[in-house]
C-alpha cells in the first residue's frame, strides 16, 4: 500500500461559522462541505457536532469540528506554542508580504517573514487559537538535492545524540547565498 494524498486534516475549532468565514476571508478558502451529526459514527456516542470542510488547494481539505457539548479547547502544555502548526504554500514572495499586510491590517499579530533558506514564511492564529504559517519556496534543486543527499546520516545522528547534526549547517551560518548552494 502506498498513501495516495491525505483526504483531510480535521481540528476542532470554537465556531464554525467564524472558522469558514475567517479562512475564506484571510487564506482564501473556499467552504466545500458540512456534516452535522448527533452521533458519532465511529463510536456511536451521542454528541452533536458541526464538521466543517474548507478546500486547501490541489485537492486538500482542511477540516474542523465544532463539539459544543465539550470543555473549552485547550491546547498541550507540554509542548511549545510554537511547535504545533499547520503551514500552508502560497506561490510567492509577493503574495506572502501581501497575506501579512492583509492580517495586519486588521490586527492579526503575525511573526516574520522569517528565512528558512529554503523557504520564507510568517506565522499566525486563527480565531480558534490554532498556529498557522504561509510559506513561500525560495530553495534551488542543487540546495533541495544537498538536503536529500544527508538527511539519513542527520536523522541517525540526531537519534544517536540528540544533538543537532551540522551536516546542513551552511543553511543557518550564512554561508549560502541561495545561489552557490
């Protein structure tokens, strides 16, 4: 078996009439699909929800649930703010400056852009407190290849040691330009 594409990504959210209006008017989701149930059709348990489907382009879908009959969302104490996201690609640098100022605007607090090397990008909330980054490629082939020819030896080093590998430490010390590499 090999996976053909992931069919949706679901997360809960606070509102879902807020969710589908926020990401169609900031990342320019389109709504394709709702599902309300008052039973879980998994687990037969009786729970209302309102599960919401917005199109993340290329056939991806992100969806949400809305469980009303649930404790307030919370989040994973244990683990930093900044590690759990979802980063969505845009086509360019322009459209990454354009979403920031657009978010801005309206009072969105957004980090960045930040430089990965490979790609740039910015990072955010959405209305249900999920992290959420916009990420424009900046990468050439030879850089992609370079991280493609090393990233066995860096994973069985870092499970070794725990300590990060340098075998791509010219993506972080400044001596790539984005040209030569």
């Amino acid at each position: 078996m090999k996976i053909k594409k992931i069919h949706h990504v679901a997360y809960r959210c606070i509102d879902a009439k807020q969710t589908v209006e926020w990401y169609g008017k900031y990342l320019n989701m389109d709504f394709v699909l709702a599902i309300a149930e008052d039973q879980v059709p998994s687990t037969k348990e009786p729970d209302p929800y309102m599960h919401i489907f917005l199109d993340a382009g290329a056939g991806n879908i992100l969806a949400f649930f809305e469980l009303p009959t649930k404790a307030p969302m919370g989040r994973d104490q244990n683990t930093p703010i900044w590690t759990q996201h979802l980063a969505l690609e845009i086509d360019s640098m322009d459209e990454l400056l354009a979403a920031k100022a657009r978010l801005e605007a309206d009072g969105i607090d957004v980090v960045g852009p930040t430089d990965h090397t490979i790609f740039t990008s910015i990072y955010f909330f959405d209305p249900s407190g999920h992290r959420l980054e916009l990420a424009a490629n900046t990468g050439t082939p030879k850089m992609m290849k370079q991280l493609d020819d090393v990233k066995w030896a860096m994973l069985d080093e870092w499970s070794k040691t725990r300590k990060a590998p340098q075998h791509a430490r010219w993506m972080h010390d400044g001596s790539c330009s984005g040209k030569g590499v």
